[in-house]
C-alpha cells in the first residue's frame, strides 16, 4: 500500500494487517508523531477517530492504547499503537492537537486507569466518581458489585450458581 | 457528582461573581434527549458556560461483550445506540467477519443495505418528532412517529422485535424477508415522500422554526473536525464525509445517492440535510428492492460459521423453528451436537485487530474489535457518533441563548444508549 511506504518513512514498525495499516509508535514520540502525520499534506490525518486502550495481563507493556487516524481529504485511516506499563500507566494527552482526545482520553482513565498526562480534565466520565477500580481492566470482573439494600450481594456472572 | 457544582460554585473558588447563576438541567428532563445532563452557567439568559455531563445510562455493553461469545455480541451491541440497532449490528458483524476472512453473500448485503437505510429513515423520523416536540411543534411530534410506526412493522414482521433485532449475524443475515415485507416496504415508500414534503410545508419556511433553527448552533467545519463531529452535523459545515461513500461497505458503490451537505453549518442546515438524507435514503431502499428480485442464500454455507438453527419468527421474537428443533432432537445425533458446540461454544476468530466504520444516522459508528483468537471477543470497543458529538455541545452554545441549547441538542440528535454504551 502507497499509504504505509510513505508511512513507513517515518515510523520503520508498520505493518498492514487486513487493509489496515498500524504503527507502533513509543510514548515519548507520541505527541511529536501526531503533530508531523498531521501537518504533512499528503498525509494530512486530522480527525481523531477513536481512542482507546486493551489490557493483556502478562504481557510488557500491558496496555495498548490504540488511535484510530483518518484524514477527511485523502480518506485514508492509520492506526497508532502506543505502549504503556503497567507500573507507571501513563501517556501524554493529545487533546491539544487533537480537541476530540478529551472524553476518549477520560473514558480510557475511567475504564483502565491509564493516565493522560496534560488532559486538562482528567475525571471519570462514564462511572460514577465514587467508582472504584478501573472495570475494563481483564483483572476486573464481570458484576459482582454489591447493591445498596440491607447488605444484599450479586456474585461476578462466572461464579453465579 | 456534588463535585461538579462545586467547581462552578462562585463561592467555593473564592472569587463572587454576583452576575452569574449556576443551573442544573437533566438528566430527566425531557428536552435533554434522554439522560443527557448538562450544568449551565448563565449570565442573565445567557450561556456562559455548559458543561455535559454524561454516564447515567451506563450499562457495560463492551464489558458484556468479553465474557460472550462472538454470536452473543450481536445482541449487545444492537442495546447501544437504540435507534439505530441494525447499525450497531452491521458495524460489529462486519468487523467480525473481517478478521475471519469472510463475505456475507450478495442477497444477505442488500438486505443489510435495505435495513440500514429503513434504520436510517426511522431514526431520522425520530429526531424529527423529539426535535418538533423540543422547539414547541407538537404536530410534528406525533407525524413523526406515526411514519416511524410503518417502518417499526415492518421490522417486526422481518425480526420479531420492534428494536434491539440482532438481525444481521456473522456471516449474513438471520432470515430472508418474509412474505408480504416486500409490498409493505412498497407502500412505505409511496407513502414517505409526500409526508416529507408535508413537514417540509410545516417547517421550512414557518418563521417560528427558522427563527429558532437559522443561524443558531454554529460550528464551523475546521471545529467539527478538531472535535471529531461527524454525520449531518459535519456535513451542514460543507464537508462532504459519509462513509459509505469513502469507505463503502456492503456495496454502498454500487448504489446511487447523493450526500447531502450544506453551507450554513447551523440547526437548519442539519435539518435540510436529515430531510435530504430520508429522500435519498428512499432512492436506495427501491434499489435494493430491485435487486432482492434475485433470489439467493442470505447466509454462508460454512458449518463453522453460520448459525446452526434454521430461525423463524414466533410471538416473541426470533427463535428455532420447530421443524428444526424436531430435527436435532429425534432425527440426527451429529446435528444436535454440532448445534451443541456452535451454540455454547461458539466461532472461533483469528486473533487481530480491526476497525470498521459504517455511516449511522448520527454519523461515523466505528467498532474496535480485537480478537485474542479464542471464541470470545477480546475487546470491543464502539465509537459512537453520539458519544463524540456531545463534545461539541459547549462550543456551540456557549455565548448564545440557553434556549438555544435545546435547539444544539436537537440538531445533534445524541442517543445516550450509544453515548453512555
């Protein structure tokens, strides 16, 4: 694909897996790449499309944050994997480049707890504030959050009889 | 959630601004569409500032979706954006079927094509009648949901159900259009045209909807893109971005329509363009109704892939059909266990990523979907147009009049199942 040669250019890991094309870029980059994919022309990415992160237990880094580029006058899309640990879970907020980051960036803090640094309003957005816990997390489970009468509990659905 | 009031609360900054008042409006409240809340702060009757506030309707569908199988996940995706289930069930299925290599057949596409826009139109009729209801035009309000009704039977006579179909399944499509869906389908659409012209006669040139609409909300192209607005509201701005046109899935090229855009980026721009996109949304409906003349299979034959049952509607809902259960209980043994194994074990998906966008009425739907290459979903992740759009919300209000703010959010036409999934 034309579009990954010239991508490749800049970023040396990209593959191209079912006509999609992704990079791995590292944290510190991050900002610095957004900014160059954004302002070439013939590139010209300027919507942020989706922002989000997936958890692998286990693995180093644990987290995978993954934006979603897409570019309004070529109509082209390319993905950018970044890399997060899961001792420091952190990573530099877009939002200044891209103003949509912001409650994508607040729903990857609310459901996993990777932190953006430089997010002017980094709250949880879909939970409740009291939440506690980051639910996307595979260590999380699935229920098993008490309810609010007279001590009344709910096991996780796996271990429900 | 005192929080937030607190952070706009005069005194607990420590600096009194007399001037200003802080007011609440939702989550119920019936111009918000639903649970949306928003905190406003008000100069007289000016905004001063709008903050959203959102998660009330909170359900954990992508959570939900890890611990189902891949066949489950229709049915939970379809819960997000209510008024547009066939959709959410597209976007999902077609990413599904992308990391398994698979094409559903040409029938099953057009009757996916068929249904997204009947969706379309539905959902269109909808913010029709809320945004009616909204800005004082009660008539409207219930024109559009008497139109909305044709097409709820329709869906029901097809589906079973009324909304939440899971209808669009990996690999095709659940069943072929029943007899008789095709003449109702074909009196819909010598029906709708004329009604749109009706609200068109209503609307347009009424001063009371032009003086509420016209000039109001204004969001400039190089905004929507920056806060990643899409759909009508993107394309009231001049941008021509609707992805079955740039990205076309299920054979959106070979359809013909038009994209409707429009210049003046405000409420009545994106009312112009839902109008438009209901008569071209009709144009492709017949299209597809040509093309159905065909028959075919509406599902692959690959045994690994498609649903074990043959399917029909009951009273209910979707469900085996008798001759079928007759069949794995008394006649075939490797029928029952195949059926077995399909059902509680489910597809197994080579492990990948993808993300496939389709058009929503709302604009851009995109599903993340990553597969770890068991028979559960790894992650899945929708991008709902609702969700982004919202963002947008303070820019086009702030400084304008708060009743204003009810027109934004008409004009948007947020859905919360999809904003707060």
């Amino acid at each position: 694909m034309e579009l990954a040669t010239r991508v490749r250019e800049r970023l040396p890991e990209t593959i191209v897996a079912r006509d999609e094309v992704t990079s791995v870029v590292a944290r510190e980059d991050l900002v610095e790449v957004l900014g160059s994919l954004r302002e070439d022309p013939e590139l010209a990415f300027d919507l942020l499309s989706s922002l989000t992160a997936t958890d692998w237990p286990g693995r180093s880094p644990r987290f995978w944050l993954s934006y979603e580029l897409y570019s309004v006058a070529h109509r082209h899309r390319l993905r950018l994997k970044v890399g997060v640990d899961e001792d420091d879970p952190r990573a530099p907020s877009v939002t200044a480049l891209y103003p949509t980051a912001d409650w994508h960036e607040r729903e990857t803090y609310d459901f996993y707890g990777v932190r953006f640094d430089g997010h002017p309003d980094l709250r949880r957005i879909l939970l409740p504030d009291d939440w506690e816990g980051h639910p996307l997390r595979k260590t999380e489970e699935l229920g098993g959050v008490d309810t609010r009468f007279k001590g009344a509990s709910v096991p996780p659905v796996d271990r429900r009889t | 959630m005192a929080r937030d009031l607190d952070a706009m609360d005069p005194n607990a900054t420590g600096e009194p601004r007399q001037e200003t008042m802080v007011i609440n409006m939702g989550p119920q409240h019936p111009s918000t569409h639903g649970v949306l809340r928003l905190l406003l702060e008000l100069d007289g009757e000016t905004v001063v500032s709008c903050r959203p506030i959102i998660g009330y309707l909170h359900t954990g569908i992508e959570k939900n979706c890890e611990y189902r199988t891949w066949q489950q996940g229709v049915t939970f995706v379809t819960r997000a954006d209510y008024l547009s289930p066939f959709l959410n069930e597209l976007a999902y299925c077609l990413a599904v079927e992308r990391l398994m290599g698979v094409e559903a057949p040409p029938r099953a596409q057009v009757l996916r094509v068929l249904f997204s826009e009947m969706n379309r139109i539905a959902s269109h009729l909808v913010w029709l009648a809320t945004s009616g209801m909204e800005l004082g035009a009660v008539s409207i309000m219930l024109f559009g949901f008497r139109e909305r009704e044709l097409l709820l039977d329709i869906f029901e006579m097809a589906t079973g159900l009324r909304m939440n179909h899971a209808y669009i399944r990996i690999g095709g499509v659940v069943m072929d259009l029943p007899p008789g869906a095709t003449e109702k389908i074909v009196s819909f659409l010598d029906i709708l045209p004329g009604r749109i012209r009706e609200y068109e006669s209503l609307l347009a040139t009424n001063p009371i909807w032009v003086e509420r609409n016209s000039g109001v909300g204004v969001l400039s192209a190089e905004d929507a893109i920056a806060l990643g607005v899409t759909g009508p509201a993107l394309r009231a701005a001049g941008i021509s971005k609707d992805v079955r046109k740039d990205e076309p899935y299920s054979g959106y090229e070979t359809y013909e329509f038009e994209v409707a855009t429009g210049d003046s980026a405000d409420c009545f721009a994106r009312f112009e363009i839902r109008l438009e996109e209901m008569r071209q949304s009709l144009g492709i409906i017949q299209q597809c109704l040509d093309r159905l003349e065909e028959p075919g299979p509406v599902m692959v034959e690959d045994p690994k892939v498609r649903w074990p049952a043959q399917l029909e509607v009951g009273p209910d809902g979707i469900g085996n059909s008798p001759a079928y259960v007759k069949h794995i209980m008394e006649v075939s043994m490797e029928a029952l266990i195949h059926h077995f194994k399909m059902v509680t074990e489910g597809v197994k998906v080579p492990g990948g990523e993808v993300y496939q966008p389709v058009e929503s009425p709302r604009g851009e739907l995109g599903m993340y979907v990553v597969s770890d290459g068991e028979h559960r979903p790894y992650r899945v992740r929708i991008r709902d147009p609702s969700f982004v759009n919202l963002q947008a919300v303070p820019r086009m209000v702030e400084g304008s009049l708060v009743a204003d703010a009810i027109a934004v959010i008409a004009s948007l036409d947020p859905v919360m199942g999809g904003a707060d999934r």
